[in-house]
C-alpha cells in the first residue's frame, strides 16, 4: 500500500490538534448518518479528530456528494485511532518524518505500538483498525472498505467515492 502524505492535510490537523478551544461535535449532528454504536466509536475520538471528521463531511455535502457511506466515510474513516490516542507533539514527530523521511516513517510504523514507535504504528495503520471496528456495527461492505483504503494513494482511480474522500479529507 502506498501512503498519502499530503502536507497541507497533515499541517491542518496539527493546527486543529492544539487549539484548546475546539469542541467536540455534538450528537444531534451526527444521528443523521450513524446508527448508535458508530456514534459512541465517534465519541471515543479526541475533540480535534471529531471536528475534522465533521468538516470532511461538510465538504462532501457542499460538493454536492450524497451517497450515504460516503458520509459515513467521513466521520468515521480516522475512527481507528481511538485504540491509542496521541498527544499533539507525536502528531507532529509524525508528520515532520513522514515530509523528511517517508520510507523510515513507513519502516517506524511496523512497529510494536509502544512508546515512541506509538505515533507511526497509528499513522501506518489507523485505517485498517477502523474498518475492524466498524465492521461490527452493521456496516455495509462499501463504508468498510471506504475506510480501510482511505489514506492508500494506490487505490483502483476509477473508485469515484473514495477518491472523493480522499479529497475532502486532503482540503480538512
Ligand atoms: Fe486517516
Ligand atoms: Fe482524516
């Protein structure tokens, strides 16, 4: 699997990462597209990884894309880093090796997701937990799958939804 490494993506998430005043996003907004236990999976997340979930689906929305998976893509599809939240600063230590070094960051995240390595084992495989997680929540194939190749650039072009995802989740 190849990597996405967009810089301008990376860089907005540290920014919403620091910022003290975001909040989390509340239910209300979410029961349109999760069923109950996707909503308590949301929830798990840091308020920061709430809200840029929420503007990727914003973005989808004012783009005119409508298909319900695909919206359920978008609060969900970084869900998986909820197994070992990160704290500002390994966010940073990621994104900075992954401009500077990709292939170590790549070799990093095979790692045991212990200590400093924690940071790139989340990075490398935050997608293919999700898509583990949401599958037990009734799930269709589709939502499952939008999740676990969301951050592989290698993915088939003609998938039209995912790579409208990838492109929501690039500009959030
Ligand atoms: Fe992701
Ligand atoms: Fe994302």
């Amino acid at each position: 699997m190849k990597t996405r490494n967009n810089l301008t993506y990376r860089i907005q998430q540290f920014k919403l990462a620091i910022d003290p005043h975001i909040q989390p996003v509340q239910i209300k907004e979410l029961s349109p597209y999760l069923n109950g236990s996707q909503i308590t999976f949301f929830k798990k997340m840091q308020p920061s990884e709430q809200r840029h979930a929420y503007e990727v689906l914003e973005k989808l929305k004012a783009e005119g894309c409508d298909h319900p998976d695909l919206l359920r893509a978008a609060l969900l599809h970084d869900v998986g880093k909820i197994l070992y939240p990160l704290k500002p600063w390994e966010r940073a230590m990621v994104v900075i090796t992954v401009q500077i070094a990709p292939s170590l960051a790549r070799q990093l995240g095979q790692r045991k997701p212990i200590g400093f390595f924690k940071a790139f084992v989340v990075a490398a495989n935050h997608a293919e937990w999700g898509a583990d997680l949401i599958s037990k929540t009734g799930a269709t194939e589709l939502l499952v799958d939008l999740i676990r190749n969301h951050e592989d650039s290698s993915a088939p072009v003609h998938d039209h939804l995912l790579s409208c995802l990838q492109k929501a989740d690039d500009a959030s």
